[in-house]
RNA sequence: ACGCACCAAUUGGAAAUGC
C-alpha cells in the first residue's frame, strides 16, 4: 500500500489527477483498501488544481468509510482554500478540525498565515503568529516568508525589514526566500538602492543570493529605467556562476519591449534561444503585448501562431493583448467577438471583462459598459475595483456625478474596498 | 505488545485591464 500512495502521491504531484485515480482503481481491484494517506494525497491533489469541490467529496467520502482525517487531511484542505481565496471557509475548518481531536501544527498554522497575508489581512497573520507561539510552536522561514510579503504587497515594506531585523536579532534564521520577498518589495517601490543594500546584507548574513534574487533586482531596475545596471548585474552573476534561465530573460525582453525598443526585445529573444533557454507562454505574451501596443498586430499575429506550433499554448493574458488593442482602436464589435471566442474556451477573466468596459466607455457607450458588470455576474465572474473604477471614471469626465456616487456606492455594497 | 522507520500537508523571480 506505502508503493502505491507513493505513487499516487507522485501523480498527484503532477497534475495527473486522471492517473492518480487509475492507480486508485488498480489498488481496490488489488485488494487493497485506500486509507487516510490514500486519501489525503487525492486531496491535496485537487486542492492544488483548484478543484475544491471534488477534494471535499473524497473527504466525505473516507469519513463516511469510517476513515479518520488527521491533520495532514486538514492541512491539505486548509491549504485548498487559502487558495482559493475562501478564507472565511478556512478559518471554519481551522477550528472545526478540533472536533475530531486533531490540534494544527506548524504547517497548518503557516497556511493560514499565508491565507492571511494573501489577502492582505495582516492583523490576522500576526494574531495567528502570537497564537503558534502561545502554544510553543516554532515559527520558521514558511512562517516568516510569508509575513514578510505580505507587509510588502500592502505597502509596508519598511516594517517588513524591521520585522527581520527583530528576527535576526532574535537569531531566527532567514533564507533567500525571505530576502528575495523583501528585495521584491523594495523593487516594487522603485527603492532600487534598498534592493542592493538587501543583497548586501545577504552576503554578510551567508545567504546565498541566488537566480531569483538576480532576476528580482534585473526587473526591478530595468522597468525603472535603469537600464545601464543590466550589463553590471549579468556580470556580476556570471561571477557567481549564475547564468539567466528563460525567466530572467523574459523579464529583459518584457522590459525592452515596454520602453518601446522592440529591437533590442527580439535581440535578447536571440541571444537567449541561443543560450538554450526556451521561450515560454509568458515569453511569447510579452513579446505579443508590445508588438500590439506598437500597432504592428500583423507580427503579433505570426507570433501567436508560431506558439501554437512550439510547445506554448496561448492564454487569456495573451489573447487579451489582442482585445485590448482591439478596442483601442475602436473595434469593439470585433473586441465583442473575440471576447465571446474567449468565454467559450474558459479563457475570458475579470480582466478580459474590464477591457471590454473600457472599450466601451472610450466610444462613449457607458450604459453599455455598465451591462457589462450585469453580463460578469452571469458568467459568474465578479466585477473588481478596476470594473468600477473604469465606468466611475468615465462618468465623472462626462460630468455625471450623481452616476459616479451611485456606483460607488454600490462597489463599496459588494465588499470591495476602493484602492 | 510497545516503540521506531517507511507512503500523504505549507514558502521566493517574468506577461494582459482603469486612474
């Protein structure tokens, strides 16, 4: 039974949900009775693919058979919807897994606290936090990566160093992940020279600063403008015996792109399919997205194909490149067609929807950019701040400001807090 | 018999939308 979890785990692991459940199959047909680790693996297997539903049938299913979860069951689906977004259901089972006598541990507390920091509720990561340590459990780096990220994407970033010199001071060990979080951040914030100091500090504290870091200070420079450091950081990680992989590569190509030097984009593109690095879905989406803001959508196009012939597969961030320039131009039928295409191929998203809204705003149909809103709920894809804050705008600039309030009124109704 | 071990749970980098 331990070989076949092993291997249903490894299916699982990658996706193969369908071969996880024929290895389940031969198993039974075997003789063999799946048990809780059995089970937990198909769990953790669908949580990851976002298929919560099915994830929370097998856990019926086993308790039904008088299986008992234990805390790697719980875990696995605290995790499920802490990424699912579904916070409110997580904290429900934190609790209620009590109930069958199954007390969290770390893993489970570092879960919810990074449920928490996704969300952007810091308060309610750093209650957990105190909590874990109430009850002398020990924090470590999946606590503390985390944290920090979360104080970054809210804008704390400053306190986010803070907390890890009171970490430091403390003598808890940080690992790259911690740092890269907290080089990330200050990149985000255009503080470039915190970003170096940050990697300074590594060096000093014996942290390896690795690909990711490089790539995290590359980006950060490069969509700054500050183009000049490319060359001293490529060579500084070639010092180290670090060579950029299709990711860093992507970053530079998306950056040259961006600054409109679409020259020097299909250079690196060169110099990087040289290297042996291949070009992936992203590394393809850049290129498109640049090539459709310049207007050339003829090469965007002939890209596009030729990814269907390499191993990528476009996506709704691909397609969505080519609705945005369509309605640019003011080509909204033909945005409105391509938008339908996507929807039938699961491809269209809240974004894809508001560049539709936007389309319309910008040819003066605002009641129409309003239906939209109506139309997302129906696909059951509800409208963000970007939604509303599109059509608000658009009232406002047409001096209708009764309108503006009226649906600002209802945005903030929904739960959605302005930004 | 009891332990123990074995199989299952958590962390970082690049892309599209409004202002």
């Amino acid at each position: 039974i331990h070989h076949y979890n092993s291997l249903i785990s490894g299916h699982c692991k990658l996706g193969k949900l369908s071969g996880a459940n024929n290895l389940v199959k031969e198993m039974i047909d075997k003789g063999l009775e799946p048990n809780v680790v059995t089970y937990t693996s198909l769990i953790s297997g669908y949580c990851k693919a976002g298929e919560l539903k099915t994830a929370f049938s097998l856990y019926h299913e086993m308790t039904g058979k008088g299986i008992s979860p234990n805390i790697y069951t719980f875990t696995a689906l605290i995790y499920g919807l802490c990424r699912s977004n579904m916070m409110a259901e997580a904290c429900k089972l934190f609790d209620q897994m009590k109930e069958w006598n199954v007390i969290p541990n770390e893993v489970t507390y570092n879960v919810m606290i990074e449920g928490h920091c996704r969300k952007g509720d810091i308060v309610k990561a750093f209650e957990l936090l105190n909590k874990m340590l109430e009850k002398g459990l020990v924090p470590d780096t999946y606590t503390y990566r985390p944290l920090i990220g979360g104080l970054c994407s809210v804008g704390r970033v400053s306190e986010a160093k803070d907390f890890m010199d009171d970490l430091h001071s403390d003598r808890h060990k940080l690992n790259e992940m911690c740092y890269s979080t907290l080089m990330r951040g200050y990149c985000k914030e255009g503080r470039l020279k915190d970003a170096l100091g940050a990697c300074t500090e590594m060096v000093s504290r014996s942290i390896d600063v690795d690909l990711v870091c490089y790539t995290i200070l590359i980006n950060g420079f490069l969509k700054h403008g500050e183009t000049k450091k490319l060359l001293s950081l490529l060579k500084e990680m070639h010092d180290h015996g670090l060579r950029p992989d299709n990711v860093a590569y992507t970053s530079i190509i998306d950056a040259f792109g961006k600054a409109g030097d679409l020259g020097k984009a299909f250079g690196v593109w060169d110099i990087m399919v040289s290297e042996g690095c291949i070009p992936n879905v992203v590394t393809y989406t850049v290129l498109i997205n640049s090539l459709c803001k310049a207007g050339d959508i003829h090469s965007a196009e002939l890209l596009c194909k030729e990814m269907l012939g390499s191993n990528s597969i476009p996506n709704s961030m691909t397609y969505s490149c080519f609705l945005d320039q369509l309605t640019k131009v003011g080509h909204i039928e033909k945005a409105v067609e391509l938008h339908s295409t996507m929807l039938e191929s699961s491809l269209a998203n809240v974004v894809t929807y508001n560049i539709l809204i936007r389309g319309f705003c910008q040819m003066n149909r605002t009641e129409e950019a309003a239906e939209i809103l109506t139309q997302m709920v129906e696909a059951n894809i509800l409208p963000d701040s970007v939604s509303y804050s599109t059509i608000i705008f658009e009232y406002c600039r047409r001096g209708s400001l009764s309108e503006a309030m009226k649906l600002w009124d209802v945005m903030l109704d929904k739960g959605l807090y302005p930004d």
